[in-house]
C-alpha cells in the first residue's frame, strides 16, 4: 500500500511538471508571434536605421530567453518521459507483488477457514473454564456422560452440567463401545414424529427412554465448549449394522442457525455421508436455512436436519423403513453411504463424546 500512495504521489508531480511544460511553450509561442509583428511593423529603411541596434539587442536577448524556455521544457520532457517509463515499470511490479501476495493471503485463508471452529472452541473453552470451576467447586456435578463413565456409571439416564448450563438437563449415556457417550438422537420404531418445527428441534422431544431428539440447544452446550467426537450406528431392515465415527464435532449457536460447525475425521463401514453438510445451518419445516432456492429441503425430504441443496444422508426423515418407491427417495431415514436414498433404515443413534486421548 505504501509504494501504491509513493506511484500516485510520483504521478501527481508528473502532471503538474507537464502543465509547467505546456505553459512555457504558450510563452513561445507568444514570443515568437510578437517578433513577427515586430518585423511587420518596421516598414521604411529609415525606421530599421534609427533603431537597428537596439532592435538586434532586444531580439537577440528574447532568442536567448527563448532557447533556454525550450531547453528547459524539452529536458523536462525527457525527464518526464523517463520518470512515466519508471512509474509503469514500478505499477506492474506492484501489481504483480499484489497478486502474489493476496494468492498467499487466500491460500492462509482457506487453511484458517478450515480450523475456524477449533478455534472457536478452544477460545470458548478457555473463556468457561473458571464459570465452569465455580459452579462445580462445592458441589461434584458431572459435565458430560464421559465424567460419569470415569466414575464408574452403568449406560442410564442422568442429570449433567455442560459448561455455562448452571441448570442442567437430563440425557441418556451410553457406556458401551468405550463409554462415556450422550446419546442425542435415538430411533428404532417409528413411534416418535420428527416432522416438527423449529422449536421442538431446539428445545429437544420425544422421550429419553424411547424415541427422541435431545434438542440444538443442549447439544450446542455439550459441543460448542470443547472438541467432541460424533459415533453413528445404523441399523438396516436385515439387521446389517454399520457405523460412522468423526474424530470432532461440534454446532454453532441458535443466532448462527445452530450450524454444523466442525466435523472431523472420519472413520467406520457405513461410508461418509455427513460431510457433504459440514458447514450448512439447520432447517425445519417452518425455519428454511438450506441452499435450495428452487424449494424447502425440510419439506421435501421431511425432518430437521443441517441441510445444504439438499442432503446425502438425513437421519431425522420419516420412519418408512426397506426400500421405498421413486416418488419417496430421499424422504426417509437414510444414509447414501449405507444402503442409498431408496431405502428408509431401520434404526439409528447418533452419540458424542467429549475427546480424549486416554479412551479409545
């Protein structure tokens, strides 16, 4: 920026030292004509006798002044010559600089972009810390299911206190497959609707020990102040069991649209189907935030779900369960990976973890 403001500077002084230029061939010119009059004028022998000296004085000083106004404007044109030849030289390797420079730029924002929400939840995690400390100083809450895991808890429904929750609310844990797991959706018999608004979706329906979806705000408060990982188990009408693990998970907050934030690390047998909405916000059928312009994905393929234009998997659609017509692909509970949008699965869970190295 600063050799941009030094080109215009320099450019702005070229252009006032061509004005002087213009200016001073004008008096020449001037100059000149009024020699030519004064040549016209002297009609008569007697006329160039009487004062032919002082007339070759006065031309002779007036060439002089004359020849040095052209010296000086012709090296000033040179000069100036030179000085545009530098200018555009130092322009285009301005210009070139500038583009090297704003592909650096993009290439560290593309890398920032994709830890943006790591970094967001280490921030908020160090922000909650000392909250999270009194509120736990006087009396042994657990945070999370992982908390009662270490002490030794069966799988069951308990009270825990996520950070910045000084309330708490109820979940259901899981301790098999390492333990220590929130259970945050569960479907297995089609007895519970997931065709519900905005918020149902956020406050959280159904019932802990049945069908259920624990609700976007309880799940911001388990993921939004430290690095989860997400565990997926599907089940399909053969009782083919798969599995997705993320290795981070985490959603934004309500005024975000509860966005899927962070989504890490994939591994398992059902395929990938998630990453396709990493980064999309969450849509019901009565809050559209997907990026169908033709329609509404949440009406369409029914259920709330981080919906993009519009989904690869949607384990919120309806309970049709076994391969479903043409005119009903994509609207069941499905998983691309794991059987296609023609089949409605049976049964799924979907499950976070804080991370920790010392569980597996």
């Amino acid at each position: 920026m600063a050799e941009l403001r030094n080109s215009n500077r320099r450019l702005q002084a070229l252009q006032r030292q061509n004005k002087d230029v213009e200016d001073a061939l004008e008096r020449f010119n001037d100059q000149l004509a009024r020699l030519n009059d004064g040549g016209a004028n002297s009609k008569t022998p007697g006329d160039l006798e009487g004062g032919q000296n002082e007339r070759f004085e006065m031309i002779e000083r007036k060439l002089n002044s004359i020849s040095r106004i052209l010296y000086n404007s012709i090296s000033h044109m040179r000069n100036n010559n030179d000085e545009l030849k530098s200018l555009k030289n130092d322009v285009a390797a301005i210009g070139n600089n500038t583009w090297k420079i704003l592909s650096q730029y993009q290439n560290i924002l593309d890398k920032e972009i994709s830890n943006t929400g790591l970094m967001e939840l280490k921030n908020r995690f160090n922000r909650h810390a000392l909250v999270d400390h009194c509120l736990n100083s006087t009396v042994d809450r657990p945070k999370n299911c992982l908390d009662l895991h270490r002490k030794g808890k069966p799988s069951g429904v308990y009270k825990i206190y996520p950070s910045n929750h000084k309330d708490g609310f109820m979940v259901l844990c899981e301790m098999s497959d390492g333990g220590g797991w929130t259970v945050i959706q569960n479907r297995y018999d089609g007895s519970q609707n997931f065709f519900l608004g905005w918020n149902e979706y956020k406050h959280g329906f159904g019932n802990l020990g049945g069908e259920f979806w624990l609700g976007l705000d309880n799940i911001y408060h388990l993921t939004g102040q430290e690095v989860n990982e997400l565990f997926i188990e599907l089940l399909d009408n053969t009782s083919t069991r798969k599995f997705a693990r993320y290795s981070a998970f985490s959603i934004g907050s309500e005024v975000e649209g509860y966005p899927l934030k962070l989504l890490g690390g994939y591994s398992g047998d059902a395929e990938d189907s998630l990453i396709y909405h990493a980064g999309s916000r969450f849509s019901t059928k009565d809050k559209d935030q997907d990026e169908w312009d033709e329609g509404s994905c949440p009406r369409s393929h029914g259920g709330g779900w981080w919906y993009k234009a519009c989904d690869t998997s949607n384990l919120n659609g309806r309970y049709l369960v076994g391969e479903v017509p043409d005119s009903f692909q994509y609207q069941g509970m499905y998983w691309a990976g794991f059987r296609g949008p023609q089949y409605s699965l049976k049964q799924s869970r979907m499950m976070v973890r804080p991370k920790d190295n010392d569980i597996s």
